[in-house]
C-alpha cells in the first residue's frame, strides 16, 4: 500500500464530505500529518493490510460522521489493528503513545 495513494483517498474524503466552514476550521494539515505517520507506523509494524484497514477507517469516519477523527483516536485505531493482527505495539511507537 502506498500512504500517499491512502491520503489522496482521504483527502477526497474529506472534501466530498465536510462544508467549507468545517474544513476550514479542521486543521486538516496538522491532521493529515498525523495521518501519514499512523498509516506507516500501522504499515510498518503490521504490514499493508494494516495499513489499508486504517486507512478505509478515517475515510469510513470522515464520510460518515462528517468530522475528521482526531489523531488520538487514529494512534489508538492504529494500534487495535497492529495488535488484532498479533503484532505488539510498543509504548515507545508512535502509535503506543
């Protein structure tokens, strides 16, 4: 899975789904960077299928709530797939934080 190819898809998510007040007001690019190092930390730690499950869960949560999850919950989501896939997260990962 390539993490750019990933954040173009939720970069479309996100402007097919929020109104121009909400991306305006959403710190998209403070997000997004919290975005691209869940998606290769998940890749790295759990391989690609990792990383694509995490990535269709921002998109998911984006279309469908109409917000963007805050990078807590995507450190958080990233962790639960790494660790649903018997791989550790390490306290000292960015996604163990």
């Amino acid at each position: 899975m390539d993490v750019n190819d990933a954040l173009r898809e939720i970069d479309a998510a996100k402007e097919g789904a929020l109104t121009e007040a909400a991306r305006r007001k959403s710190q998209y690019d403070h997000r997004r960077q919290a975005y691209k190092k869940a998606l290769r930390e998940a890749r790295a730690i759990a391989g690609d299928d990792a990383a694509c499950e995490l990535a269709d869960w921002i998109e998911a949560t984006i279309r469908d709530e109409k917000q963007l999850p805050r990078a807590r919950e995507v450190r958080q989501k990233g962790a639960d797939i790494c660790r649903d896939r018997g791989k550790e997260v390490s306290t000292g990962s960015w996604l163990g934080a």
